[in-house]
C-alpha cells in the first residue's frame, strides 16, 4: 500500500563547506548558506504547504555550486541569486514549471 508523501516537494540545498582553496570548491563558499535561509523564508511567506527546504551536505557536483535539487521531481538547479530562488518558487513550486535556464544539466 502506498502512502502519500509526508512533503509534496522536498528541497536540498547544498551548503557543504570545505577548507579555502580546496580543488573543487564547495557550495557554501558560493553562497549556497544565505540562499537557502532566503528560500526556506520565502517559501514559508508565500504559504506554500507540503514544501521543505533543508540543509545537505556534499551532493557531488561542487564545481557547479550553488546546487540544490528539489525532490519528487528530481530537478536540479543552480541559484546563484535571490532573484533566482524567487523564479523557482514562482515558477517550479507554484506553477509546476521547471525554470529551464536555471537547470543544472546531468554533464555540467
């Protein structure tokens, strides 16, 4: 018997720290910390139910921080400002809509 999911969407944000001038960067050197507080926020303001925004550790695509992946859907995404988040919700959480330029890509 299946359940329905505790959340509708579930939203990982990448804020892995690794020391100063490591090889492959980290997310939270790329602000990844502020615009995950800035969505958990404004999701929260938009009254948008069913949807989580929490903290991840390392998901393995440093390179292309700020990362974050928005579950059941699988969608991953490189927000790099707060305008970027706000498109997200508008267009990927409300409207079901993925933001297709804001896309990472599974080669990048």
């Amino acid at each position: 018997m299946m359940q329905d999911p505790y959340y509708q969407e579930h939203i990982f944000f990448c804020t892995n720290q690794r020391p100063q001038g490591h090889k492959r960067g980290c997310c939270y050197s790329k602000d990844s910390e502020r615009l995950r507080a800035y969505m958990k926020a404004a999701v929260k303001e938009a009254g948008l139910e069913g949807v989580r925004v929490n903290k991840a550790g390392c998901m393995d695509r440093c390179e292309a921080g700020p990362i974050m992946v928005i579950y059941p859907e699988g969608v991953w995404y490189r927000p790099e400002t707060t305008e970027d988040i706000d498109k997200i919700i508008e267009s990927h959480l409300k409207n079901k809509k993925p933001v297709a330029h804001l896309k990472l890509l599974n080669q990048d």
